[in-house]
C-alpha cells in the first residue's frame, strides 16, 4: 500500500512541476505522500516488539495524520472550487496548530507510557496481530475528534459539489470519500482506545487514491480533448482567414488594376504593361536571327489612342448618367473585337488605349478601323428613353516597327500627336503611319 502511494504521489508531483496550472496535482500529491509514510508508520507499528517502539512508531502515525489532513483540506478546496472557504482556512490552521503542540506538549499531554496498551486483533480468525500503543493524551485525542469533524465537512463539500455538476466520476470519489470517513473514525476510536482494532483509514484511502487519480486523469484528457478541438477550430478559422485575405488581396489587385466603370485595366496597369510589352519586343529584334524565323513568333505590337467623337455634347444633353451608358457600350464592342491576349484600357474621360500583340502592322489597323466602324453603325441606349443612332471615334496609331529605340512615354505621344490629327482632320478616322 505505501508503495502504491509513493509512487502516485511521485507521479503528480512530478506532473505539476511540468503543469503547475494544474493546481490540484501538488495538494493530492503530497497526500499520497502523507497516506504513503501513514501506511508505512502503521507497518512499524505492528511490529513493535515493545512499548517504546509502539509508542515511536505511534507518535509518527498520528503526527502525519495531521498531514494528511491538511493535505486533504487543500485538495478539496481545490478540487471543490472551494477558493475562500473559511471553514476549510480555519481547519487547516487548527491542524497546524494541533501538529505545533504534538511536537512541543509534554507526553502527558501527547504520548505517555504510563498507561500503555498491549492490543491483539484477531481478523476472521485468518490473521492475529499484537501491536502496543501508549496512552493518548489530550492533544491527540483532540486531533481525533477533529478529524471526525473535517472528513464530515469535507463530504458534506464533495456532496455538494456532485449536485452541482453532476460529474459521474466524482460520484465514485464521494463514495470512496464515505467510506474513508469511516475509516477514519474507526482509526481515531482505536487510537483513543475505544475499542481494539486495525488502523483501516490506509487501506480505504487506497480507493481514494484509484478514484482522485482516474478523475484527474479524466479531467486531463478531457483537457487534452478540449485542446485539440481547439487548436482543429483554430487552423480551420486560420484557414478561413487565409482564404478571406487571399480574395481580399485579389481583390485589392483588381481595383488596382481596374477602372471602376468599365471594370477594364485603368492607366497605372497599362503604363506598367507597356514597358513590359516593349522590353520583350526589343530582345525579340536582338535575338531574332538567333531563333526560328516564323510569322507565327513576331513580337510586333501596335499601339492605339482611341477618343469618342464630342463625348462632352452627351455629357451635356443628357447627363453624366447617360455617358457612362456610352462608354460602357463602347468598351463592349472593343472587347467584342480584340483577342485575349490584346490589352485594353480606359485611359482617361473618354478615351481609350488599345495594345494588340503579335499582330502585324496590317492587322493592327483592321482590328482599330473594324472596331471604328462598329461604332459607327451602333445604336447606343443613352437611358430608357433616348436612342442615339450616329456616334465616332477617332483614333491614332503607332506600330512597333515604326519606334522600336523609343521610349514608352514617346510611343504614347506619337499616339496622342496622331490622334488629335484625326481630330484636325475632321474626326471618325484612324490615322496612323502610312497617313499622318
């Protein structure tokens, strides 16, 4: 029995000192430590061969009885959620009193072997034992009705307690603690010499033990549980939060790069495309005798300024409400007549830039001109009662051939320079290279 105790109360000591928020580990400790050295003392005391050696082992018995009992207390306030029990305060400080005065009274007031007594216990006529003891003095008779007195408190709390959370395995803790309680009157009745027994409080204090450790046991895994729910919660919302920054930041990207009528690539997208577009276009022109000449690889590009003939005569007759219509239906037959690896943008108020890749300088001016002429013919839907049948563009072009050693900001100008040229010259026109 003493060993069973050591070695649990070893376990959770050990345990606290690495979960030391687990404050119910160090009191139940040192409680099976108590009852460990109480179970080894009582060994003692029943092979006493003497009165002085009972009376040895007798002292060290009752004096670490008060030990357990303070461990005892701490424990169930502890484990009751009990923080701040006066009652359960003023029995820990009457014990440490009681154990101060075991340690200095007299032995007429403690132990005496004035009066000793030779004890033989015979158990189901299996077993006799003889053991001695001394004659108990008022401070451990007062230690013994005080312990009756505790043990009755401390039911009375795990009572209460199980009816108030209902928790199946203290309902076996408050059953082991009953029958401890009885093992401990029948130790301090013996002790006070009431009657001749065994000291029983150890070998019911061993289901005590089995009950407290399986219930702390529980309330770790049920911790280690309740931990691994929440770390699966955890990575789950942080997966969820992942994923809602992930279309935040594409969304960010979108209106970064996009214009909010149209919802086309705005100006900043198309300056930071156009370097690119030119950059791969001079090391193709580099390197194009080192690769397989074909039609098919070029990497000509031509660039269009494209402006809505008089947009401000829309803006003012029918609203700006009615312009946005415009310029939305016209962004729609551009798109309509590019392929996906051209580039369109709204580049400002009402005018347009167009990037057509891989494309020669042929095909660049009859996508501009088909898209030109679209326009021409359209019928736009100004609002829901206004039509407007006849609406231009103009718009000016540069081919890559034409500038291949300029800058981006010199391409855009030889763009704008023709377009308003176009504009000069009476508007709903390209012009471009081979005109201007």
């Amino acid at each position: 029995m003493a060993a069973v105790n050591f070695f649990v109360g070893g376990y959770y000591l050990i345990f606290y000192l690495k979960r030391p928020r687990i404050r119910e580990y160090l009191p139940f400790a040192l409680l099976c430590l108590s009852v460990a050295l109480y179970d080894a003392f009582s060994a003692g005391l029943y092979n006493s061969l003497s009165i002085s050696d009972g009376i040895f082992w007798q002292r060290l018995q009752l004096d670490i009885g008060v030990a357990i009992a303070l461990s005892m207390l701490w424990f169930t306030g502890i484990l009751t959620e009990q923080k701040g029990n006066r009652i359960i305060q003023f029995l820990m400080a009457w014990f440490a009193l009681i154990l101060l005065a075991s340690l200095f009274a007299s032995p007429s007031l403690t132990l005496s072997p004035a009066q000793p007594a030779i004890k033989n216990v015979e158990l189901l006529h299996l077993a006799k034992i003889t053991y001695y003891e001394g004659a108990i003095g008022i401070v451990y008779q007062v230690e013994a009705i005080s312990n009756i007195l505790a043990y009755a408190y401390l039911v009375y709390l795990f009572t209460l307690y199980y009816r108030k959370t209902h928790y199946k395995t203290l309902f076996i803790i408050l059953s082991c603690q009953f029958f401890y309680f009885i093992g401990v009157v029948n130790d301090s009745l013996v002790a006070i010499q009431a009657y001749s027994f065994i000291y029983i409080s150890e070998y019911a204090f061993f289901f005590i033990v089995l009950s407290m450790a399986y219930m702390l046991l529980d309330k770790f895994a049920d911790l280690q549980a309740d931990y691994e729910e929440l770390t699966v919660n955890l990575e789950q919302k942080v997966d969820e939060r992942t994923g809602e920054i992930v279309k935040l930041n594409e969304e960010l990207k979108r209106l970064a790069e996009r214009d909010d009528l149209t919802d086309i690539y705005n100006r900043r997208f198309f300056n930071e495309y156009l370097e690119i577009e030119i950059k791969r276009s001079r090391s193709y022109l580099q390197h194009k005798s080192e690769l397989m000449a074909s039609e098919g690889n070029e990497m000509n590009f031509g660039l269009a300024l494209l402006d809505i003939d008089h947009f401000k005569h829309i803006n003012d007759r029918y609203g700006h409400l009615a312009g946005d219509n415009v310029l939305k239906q016209v962004t729609d037959i551009m798109e309509g007549n590019i392929f996906s690896r051209d580039v369109l943008c709204r580049y400002g108020g009402d005018e347009f830039v167009l990037l057509l890749t891989k494309t020669s300088g042929n095909g660049i001016l009859q996508a501009v001109e088909k898209i030109r002429k679209e326009v021409e013919e359209h019928t736009f839907q100004i609002d829901k009662n206004h039509q407007m049948q006849h609406l231009t563009i103009s718009a000016g072009v540069v081919n890559f051939d034409e500038v291949p050693d300029k800058r981006s900001e010199e391409i855009l100008k030889l763009a704008d320079d023709r377009l308003l040229k176009a504009k000069s010259l009476g508007r709903n026109r390209i012009v471009h290279a081979g005109n201007s």
